[in-house]
C-alpha cells in the first residue's frame, strides 16, 4: 500500500504517522506528497534517510 499511488492520501498519512517500519517506502510512491514526504523527513524510522537519499538522486 504504502508504495501503490492509487492508495488514498489518508492512508499514506496513516502510515507516515503510524508504521515507522514502512515510511521508508512512502519515498517511493510517485502519489506521495511533498508535504507528506517532509513528514516522513521528519519523524525517520528504519531506512528513511536512505530512501529519501536515493529518491532525491533520481530527481
């Protein structure tokens, strides 16, 4: 879900908020939001940095 761009904004925000373990792969779903991805910026969890890291190259 976190990965699929037909998952609806509210769920992606669920899971910014909620699941540390997947906002590492909200950086890779091309529907995520700049303020949704600066959220997970900010709050981290497990492989965030370098998720953000890679999407940020490919830009």
């Amino acid at each position: 879900m976190a990965t699929d761009p037909e998952t609806p904004t509210d769920i992606l925000w669920l899971i910014a908020r909620e699941h540390p373990e997947l906002r590492r792969w909200l950086a890779a779903n091309p529907a995520a939001s700049p303020a949704l991805l600066e959220t997970v910026s900010q709050l981290g969890g497990p492989g965030v940095k370098r998720s953000l890291e890679i999407l940020l190259e490919d830009s």
